[in-house]
C-alpha cells in the first residue's frame, strides 16, 4: 500500500515539472518573439536590432544596405535607382544592377535607363551610340540602325591609274551613288558613297606618247637625211675638184725653124 502511494506521488511530482518547463518554454519563446518584431518600422513583419528588417509585408519590397560588417533591412514600396524588383512567393527583395552606369534596369545584365549624360542601346550603357546607330527622337536611346535612303550604285567608270586611261596595265575603277536622305541630316551616319575595285586592261600606249615618238622619228630622219645631203653634197665638191684637177692643158704650136 505505501509503496502503491509511493509511485502516485512520484508520477504526479514528474508531471508537475514537465508541465512547468513547457510553460517556462512558452513564456521564453513569446519574449524572444517580442524582443524581435518590437520597435519594427512600418510594413515590416520581423525586425532585429541587429538587422533591421527581416521580412517586410507581402506587397513590400526588402533593401538590404550595407553598413560595415552589417546588412541592414528596409522595407520600401518600389525599388531605388540602380535596383530592380524581383517578386517571390517567400518575400519580394531589390536586387542591385549589374551594369556599369545604369541607373535603372529590368534585370541584371539588362539596363532600362543610363546615368545622365550616356546612350542606351541594347541594355548597355554608352558615351555615344555604336557606329551605324543613331539616337531617336532627341532622346538617350540608340535607335534600330540608323535609316538612309540611297540611290542605286551608278555604272563602273574606265580603269585608271594616276588621272590617265593609258600606258599602264593595271588600275583602278569606282563607281557612285548619291544619299537621298539622312537620319536627322547627318550624313555621317550613312554608307559609303563610292566603292572601288582594281582592275587589268590590255596595255596601250597614250596618244600623246605616239605623237612624241613621231615627233621624235621625225627629227631623227630629218637629222639623217640632212647628214646624207651633207655628205653628197661634200661628195659632189670633191668630185669637181678632183676633176679639175686631171683636165689637160692644151698644147702650144712650135714655132717653125729658121
């Protein structure tokens, strides 16, 4: 009997215990509750001291700043400059670009807006548009390739070569086409207008090389025929006198004897 009351009072005393340590557990667990979600600023859940915010309200977005060593919380309704929203089922949070001078963007390799002063094209930030891009309408974005109207390629003009059309083999030959229009009246912005290419003709001597060289056959058979009129004409002399030379002296009748 006494050892029956001894095994009540022994399973009551164990009772009485775990029953005050969950209640010790309870009220540990509302204080440490209290101590974190205390002081929160507006539309935040959970905060700490420590942290700052925890997890804002459903419709909030949660910035985490940096202050040394610390991340602190803030719970805001739209993203700052140089951030991007990124909506979760578990807590909507501002994820900060990643592209260099971008002060708004829709991800993080993908910029919506630059810093003052930049183009934007394709994402990206630029000092001035890429090379055949133009800004549209007065504003910092480059447009789709910029826009000129230009005529058909004219015919291909003579092979050349320094200014001439002969005395050579091999040359060059351009043809043109003219800018109908121009994005803004900057020409700069459209294509070439002249294309050139090499090309091989059948060498021919100029005309004017021709005439010289008639000219100067000319003066060299005018030099020999005057050396060969000079030479007859020496010639001629020489003959005269040779022949004046062996003309016989008529004799004189000797007088008869006395």
């Amino acid at each position: 009997m006494q050892l029956g009351l001894l095994v009540v009072m022994v399973l009551l005393s164990s009772m009485d215990l775990t029953g005050s340590s969950k209640v010790v557990k309870g009220k540990r667990q509302r204080r440490i509750s209290t101590e974190l979600s205390q002081g929160c600023a507006r539309g935040c859940d959970l905060c700490s001291e420590f942290n700052g915010c925890l997890r804002c309200s459903p419709k909030l977005f949660i910035l985490l700043e940096r202050n040394d060593i610390r991340q602190i919380g803030i719970c805001l309704p739209s993203c700052p400059l140089g951030y991007f929203g990124l909506r979760n089922t578990d807590m909507n949070k501002c994820i900060k670009c990643k592209i260099e001078n971008c002060e708004s963007c829709f991800s993080r390799n993908f910029c919506t807006k630059c810093k003052e002063g930049l183009y934007l094209h394709k994402g990206r930030c630029y000092v001035t548009c890429p090379e055949g891009y133009a800004a549209a309408n007065g504003t910092m974005e480059c447009s789709s390739p910029a826009q000129c109207e230009m005529s058909e390629w004219g015919p291909w003009g003579p092979c050349s070569k320094k200014r001439k059309l002969c005395g050579f083999k091999k040359g060059n030959e351009d043809r043109t086409r003219r800018i109908l229009q121009a994005p803004s009246g900057d020409v700069s912005l459209c294509p070439a207008t002249t294309e050139v290419r090499r090309c091989t003709v059948q060498k021919s001597q100029c005309p004017e090389g021709k005439r010289k060289k008639k000219e100067e056959q000319g003066k060299q058979d005018n030099g020999n025929r005057n050396r060969k009129d000079t030479k007859d004409t020496k010639s001629g002399t020489k003959k005269r006198k040779n022949k004046q030379r062996g003309a016989t002296v008529p004799a004189t009748p000797a007088s008869p004897a006395q």
